[in-house]
C-alpha cells in the first residue's frame, strides 16, 4: 500500500508541475486521457508498469512530444 501511496504521490506531484496546479492535476488523474488509449492515470498508477506509463505520458505532454 505505501508503495502506491508514493506513487501516487510523485505522479500527483509531476502532474501538478506539468498541468500549473494541483487542481487541474487532480482532475486530469482521474479522466480518461487520450494518450493513454482513454485509460484513466489513477487507474494505471495502480502498478509500476502503469505509473511508468503515465510518468512517460506527462513528460510528453511537458516537452509537447507527441507519439
């Protein structure tokens, strides 16, 4: 359970960085996302695997690289 307690912990936190407040992050954790094939983040956060994923998709979105 701390295990994904912190990881949702550093996602929230990079979201918050990426999206300009905590706010607009919590609300675009728990919506489907585009990027993330309509997944929602705080589902996939769930696991390593996933939270990889969503960490991978804000540093996207931050550089505005899109695959």
């Amino acid at each position: 359970m701390a295990n994904q307690d912190q990881r949702r912990a550093k996602i929230h936190r990079l979201a918050t960085e990426v999206l300009g407040n905590a706010d607009l992050a919590e609300r675009w954790l728990l919506a489907p996302a585009i990027g993330l094939d309509q997944r929602v983040p705080a589902d996939l956060i769930q696991t390593p695997e996933g939270t990889e994923q969503v960490e991978t998709y804000l540093r996207q979105i931050d550089y505005c690289v899109y695959v």
